[in-house]
C-alpha cells in the first residue's frame, strides 16, 4: 500500500514538474495598409498588389522556433458599380492561387464594410516563414475593380521542448526505485 502511494506522489509531482517545464508559445504578427490607407485594384488597370509581410526582425522571432500555425487575412471592399462582378486571386509565398477567383463583397465609402477572408497556412507556406521569418504576397484583380484595405498575418509558434518532460518522469521513477531498493535491504 505504502509503495503505492510513495508511487502516485513522485507521478505526480513529475507530472507537475513537467508542466512547468512546458514550452511557452509566441504569437507574431506583421500587417499592410492599415488604418485609412487602401489599394484600388482592377482588372483594365493596376491589376496587382504585391508586399512581404516580415517577422524576422520581432523580439524572441528564431528560425529554431516550432511554427505551429499561421493564418492570413485580407480585407476587400467592392465599389458597388452594378455592371459587373470583382474577383480576385492571392497567391502566397510558393503557393499560387491559395485563394483563387474569389468574389469580393463588402462596400466602400464613410461607412463602407470590408469583407475579411483569412485561413489557415499550409505545411509549405509554414516551412517558408520558418526560413527567414518572411512570406511573400500577390493580390490579383481577375475581373472588374475593388479596394484592399488591410492584410495580416499571425504567426503561432513554441520553443521546442528537449525532452525535460521524460527526464523528469525518468528520475522520478529512479528516485521510486533507489527508495523501494533501500527499504527492501532495512528489513533484510
């Protein structure tokens, strides 16, 4: 019964010490055009937008960071002209069209609404940030005319862990049998 309990003490106070060697995440974010600034595409004239959006130079920002995740967003506004559709294609980094012929919505003016469309990066394009923390974008008008607002992204990363989680849990269990060792040869 005692070893039992002398068990389930050093589990959990390895489990514990574990969690507090945990890895902490880091969040990174770099954007364009914000605030009242925007860009007038269309397909008959300026057709393209193109910008590389930049973490390499964030505190904590490390090529050896795991990147768990990163998501790009874009704002769109149509200007509303009734003749004809606004579409639009993004490509990212190595990735083209990641989106790809999309029609914008959203309204500009005073009070205008801007339609955002965002997802999540593939593997490839997680791979390219990783490189030099720096990702190129392409914002394409396929047809008709509309404004991009605004563009971000949020980059989700980690310190990897080195193993400290099984060392720990290791030596707890070699501390479990140093001292169930040590009582069997007291009473021998």
């Amino acid at each position: 019964m005692k070893l039992l309990r002398n068990t389930l003490i050093a589990s959990t106070l390895a489990l514990v010490m574990s969690s507090v060697a945990s890895a902490n995440p880091f969040v990174f974010v770099d954007g364009h055009l914000q605030g009242a600034s925007y860009v007038r595409l269309e397909s008959y004239g300026v057709d393209s937008y193109t910008n590389t959006w930049d973490i390499s130079g964030q505190t904590d920002f490390s090529p050896s960071l795991t990147f768990d995740n990163a998501v790009a967003s874009f704002w769109f506004a149509d200007d509303l002209d009734a003749w004809q559709d606004e579409f639009v294609t993004v490509d990212l980094g190595s990735v083209s069209s990641w989106l790809n012929h999309f029609e914008v919505g959203g309204t500009i003016g005073n009070l205008g609404t801007y339609q955002l469309v965002s997802g999540n990066l593939s593997m490839t394009l997680l791979a390219d940030i990783a490189q030099d923390g720096q990702l190129t974008y392409t914002v394409r008008a396929d047809n008709g005319d509309f404004y991009l607002k605004e563009t971000r992204l949020t980059v989700y990363a980690h310190v990897p862990e080195a193993g400290s989680t099984l060392a720990l849990l290791g030596l707890a269990f070699l501390g479990l049998a140093a001292f169930g060792r040590r009582k069997k040869s007291a009473a021998a």
